[in-house]
C-alpha cells in the first residue's frame, strides 16, 4: 500500500525547489535581523542620521521583499503539489470504480463512496500544501540560524539547544492521537454521507411506510456522532497550539534573560550582538512552532489519505483486462468453464458452471428467484469477475481481450435502464460513437419502436427528460434502452427480462423489437415468462446458484422433474 512519504518523495523537481526556496528565505531572515540590528544600533548608538541608515534600510525592504516572494514560492509550489496529488488519487478511485462498477456498488454504500472522493481526498490536501513545505524549511533555516547564534553568543547557543527538542517531542506525542482521532472522523463522515444519501433516495418509500421520522433520528445520530469526532480532532489541535506556544515563550523568555544577565550585569557582549541573537531566537523556535502546527494538519491527512489507500488497495483483486483484439465480424463462440463467483463469505454463490454457446443462438436463463440468474447474466457480461473458472470467447479467456472491445459489441438490457438527466436525443446517443447523428438517433428510435412517443411531445427528441427517468414510464424507458441497442449494434446481447411488468401492448413492442435485434446476435435473456423460454434453442435451469440441466424446453420437461414443477407452476396448474 501506498503512503504519502512516498508519493512526496517521488516528486522530486518540486522538492528541490521547495528546499531552494527554504534556503533564501533562511538566508534572507539572517540578513533581515542584521540590518534591522544594524539600523537600530546606529541611530541609537552610534548617532547617525536618517540619511546615513538609509542604504542600510533600502537593503532591509529589498530583504523583506526577497523573503516574502519566498513564502509566496513556497505556498504555490506546495498549492500545486497538493493540487496534482489530489487529482492523481481522484482519477485513480474513479478508475477503480470504474474497472468494476458492479462490484464496487456491492462494497458500500453510494454516499461513502462520495465522501471518499470528495472529504477524504480533500483532507491530503494539507500535507503538500503546508506540511512538506514547512519540513524542508524546517530542516534548513533552524540549523542556519543556530550556527549564526553560536558564533554570535555560544550559552545563546546552547539553550536553545536545550530547549528546542521539547517541541518536536511534544509534536509527535500529539501527532500520533491526531491520526488515530482523523481516523474515526472520516469513518464517521462516511457512515453519515451514505445513510444520508441513502434516505434522500428512499425518501418516497420512507414516506409511505411511515419510517421518515425514524430515519431523521437515524441521520441525526449519526450527524452528532460525525461532530463528536470532529470535536475531537480540534480539541486535540487547540492543545497543541496552547502547549506550542507556552513552550516558545518559554523558551525565547530564558535566551532573553540570559542575553540581558550578560549584557547588563557582566556586560560580556555587545549592544549590537545581544540584540541580533534575540531577534534570531523568536524566529528559530517561530519555524519549529510552525512545523508543529503543520504536523497536526499532516497527520490529519495521514489519517485520511490510509482510508484512501485502502480503499484503493482493494483494486489489486480486480481481474486486469488484457490487449487482445476482438473479431467483430460475427458473434463470438462462448464457453463457460467451472465457473464460480460468491459475494462474501456465508453469502450466496454460483459454483461449477460448465456449458457451451454457439453464435447467433437464443439462450434463455431460467430458475425460481434467487437461483443465480442475474449474477450468471453479470459474469457473462464481465461486470463481475469470477473467483474460479473462466469464460473464453473463441477459445481465449475473455479478460485476456481489451475491455473497450468487448463492450463495444455487447448489449446489455436491464429490468430497469439508467436514464440520465438530459434529452431523449442524448440518451439515445450513449448506444453509438462520439459522432453519432441526428439521423442514426431517430432511425435507431423508429426501430425500438418508441418515434411515435417522441414525436407526439413539444419538443421531440429535445424533450428534457429527469434525472433516472423520472417522466417516463417502465415501458417508455424500456424502449429508449432498445434504441440504445439498436444505434449500437451489438453482436452478444444480454436481456434481465425487460418485459417484465409491462402492459401487453408495450410488452408486443418490445418484443418485436428484441426478434429484430436477434437476428444478427447471440441473445442471452434472464426468462420468467413462458413464452420467451419455449422459444429460446437452449434453456439454462438454474437452481441454488447450480447449474441443474440445460437443453431445450421440450428436453426439460421430460427429463427435469424440477424446470417440469416450475413451469406447471407458471401455468396455473400443480407439478404432477
């Protein structure tokens, strides 16, 4: 697993840019104080006029100057690294859900998956843009100044030795809580984003069985305990700062009584040098309060960026799609060998799968619910991976082929379709290319039967549909997800039974349309009804993720005593 050490060494340029930066704003700082001392001392000691101190008070801006373009330099480098890093950790997430959008959907709820994306990822952004720029100028500008101080005034020297190491110590201390109480927040903010998300989806169900008051106290449990952590964590830092800033003053409070013991009892230095190393002290133990201040931000991010990491980490079990081309002439021959997918442990699963499909046939997969159907109708589409087993396409397994290539002669027609926020026109468009045309869209729409519906309304294929569908009946929906199919194309065509649940005229329509699409593909269709499993050259009988019995209807009801109950069943009758 990754880590943010890594990912920070590993951008070099801009490490070595930061520590360039470090050095001149170091060196500018020890130039600031020995001019500002040099002004001091000669007006106030030495007598000089305004005109005299001025080259020297000319040389303080330009160092002022210096030493601010610095900062800016280091906090839009370090800006720009936290930028890049996010964006790269963003990309690889969506890629990650992307690669398996269905098993990735198994695995969480939709709302912690956005918080992941959205808080977590944010959350990293503190180490780069104020944490590792704060660390290399730490590992610079306080050597630098304590040399300086050595060589000024040597007790000066050593107490700030002495003193120093109190606040990494105690940095560290609460670095480690910081993590641990980060940690607990972001699992928090994602229970609370996904029962959120969750309630806001269900909100009409929730309604309609009475339970929104029940969900609301839900929501708000978990909102407080989302605060509680939060709570925390800021508990935590305002210690650090208190503490922080108790142990600087001290610390800069010693030099400076040593400084006024030797300068006014024993007048062992002078003016000049007293006063230099007591306006370089603040700003020593000034960069060592920073960085303290920066690690609590740091190790916040660590906490977040370990919830990325792992989330991330659950990639390398994803099956890898290979770069072999596919023939898209004709149907593959597909095979299924010993195939075997389970959701989790002590949870459902499909084992042992074994069975031949030949180009251009009608393959209907039929069970009593919960038999396995649609799962088998997922690991033939290769939106799940099998655990055990494969399935070769032309002999070749098909993870072994480029993932665009399969799906681009795959068609897969769900019970409900997704439809997006937008146009019927482009909703249509998603079955074709990026150039698709007007003329392509409305062909495919006349095929799929629904033109007549488009045209009867204001706007026609311009008219906005709602996000999901909402405005459009099952049926109607149905057929926007047939005219995808039919812009597309496809060569092996997926069916999870859209039929169901539609008014028989609708039901006629899509039918005629799927009979359409068939004849230049292999069909695939997860069947309840019975007259699509006659029809079908050969019947998968599934029962408790098994593979029963497969051939055709006629076959079945002779030699399959269960597909014969099943059917008598679907009938009206009783199993004999």
């Amino acid at each position: 697993m990754k880590s943010l050490k890594e990912i920070a060494s590993a951008q070099k340029k801009d490490m070595l840019f930061l520590f360039m930066v470090a050095v001149v704003i170091g060196t500018a700082i020890v130039f600031q104080a020995f001019l500002l001392v040099k002004a001091v001392d000669g007006v106030f000691l030495n007598e000089q006029s305004i005109s005299q101190v001025l080259p020297t008070l000319g040389g303080l801006f330009l160092v002022l100057l210096v030493r601010t373009i610095g900062n800016y330099w280091k906090g839009k480098r370090g800006i720009e690294m936290a930028t890049k890093v996010k964006r790269h950790l963003r990309k690889e997430l969506m890629e990650k859900y992307a690669k398996n959008p269905l098993q990735s959907s198994l695995r969480g709820q939709t709302g912690g998956k956005v918080s992941m994306m959205m808080d977590a990822v944010d959350e990293v952004d503190n180490y780069f843009s104020k944490y590792i720029p704060q660390v290399i100028q730490t590992t610079f500008i306080p050597i630098l100044i304590l040399i300086i101080v050595f060589t000024q005034h040597v007790n000066s020297g050593l107490i700030m030795l002495v003193t120093a190491p109190f606040i990494p110590i105690f940095m560290i201390v609460i670095g480690m809580k910081t993590k641990v109480k980060s940690e607990e927040q972001m699992d928090q903010l994602a229970a609370f984003s996904g029962r959120f998300l969750d309630a806001l989806q269900g909100l009409t169900t929730l309604k309609l069985f009475g339970q929104a008051k029940r969900q609301k106290e839900t929501i708000e449990n978990s909102s407080l305990g989302f605060r509680d952590a939060t709570m925390e964590i800021l508990k935590v830092a305002f210690t650090s700062s208190f503490m922080l800033e108790v142990v600087t003053m001290l610390s800069i409070g010693i030099v400076a009584l040593e400084l006024a013991i030797q300068l006014i009892v024993y007048q062992s230095i002078s003016f000049f040098t007293a006063f230099f190393v007591l306006v370089l002290v603040p700003e020593f133990f000034s960069s060592l309060k920073e960085l303290g201040t920066t690690f609590h931000n740091g190790r916040t991010s660590m906490g977040a960026a370990k919830k990325v990491f792992e989330e991330l980490a659950e990639e390398e079990q994803l099956v890898k799609w290979g770069q072999m081309a596919i023939d898209h002439t004709e149907p593959p021959e597909m095979e299924l060998q010993n195939l075997a997918f389970r959701y989790g442990e002590d949870q459902f699963s499909i084992n042992n799968i074994n069975e031949k499909i030949t180009p251009y046939s009608q393959i209907a997969i039929v069970g009593r619910s919960g038999s396995g159907k649609t799962t088998l109708l997922h690991l033939l589409a290769g939106l799940l991976a099998p655990e055990e087993g494969e399935i070769l396409l032309n002999g070749q397994g098909l993870y072994r082929y480029r993932e665009k290539d399969w799906f681009d002669q795959l068609g897969y027609i769900t019970q409900d379709p997704f439809i997006f926020s937008g146009t019927i026109a482009e909703n249509i468009s998603i079955g074709g290319g990026e150039h698709v045309s007007r003329e392509e869209i409305e062909k495919a729409a006349k095929q799929a039967g629904v033109d007549d519906l488009v045209c009867s309304l204001d706007k026609g294929y311009d008219t906005p549909i709602g996000e999901a569908g909402r405005g459009l009946s099952g049926g109607e929906k149905q057929r926007l997800a047939i005219a995808r199919a039919f812009l597309k194309k496809p060569s092996v065509i997926l069916f999870d039974e859209p039929t169901t649940g539609l008014d028989l005229q609708t039901e006629k329509i899509l039918q005629a349309s799927m009979k359409q699409l068939a004849q230049h593909a292999t069909v695939i269709t997860v069947a309840h009804r019975l007259h699509t499993i006659k029809h079908a050259d050969k019947i998968l009988f599934l029962e408790k993720g098994r593979l029963i019995a497969s051939g055709s209807h006629e076959e079945l009801m002779e030699s399959v005593p269960a597909y014969k109950s099943m059917v008598s069943v679907q009938r009206g009758g009783t199993a004999s």
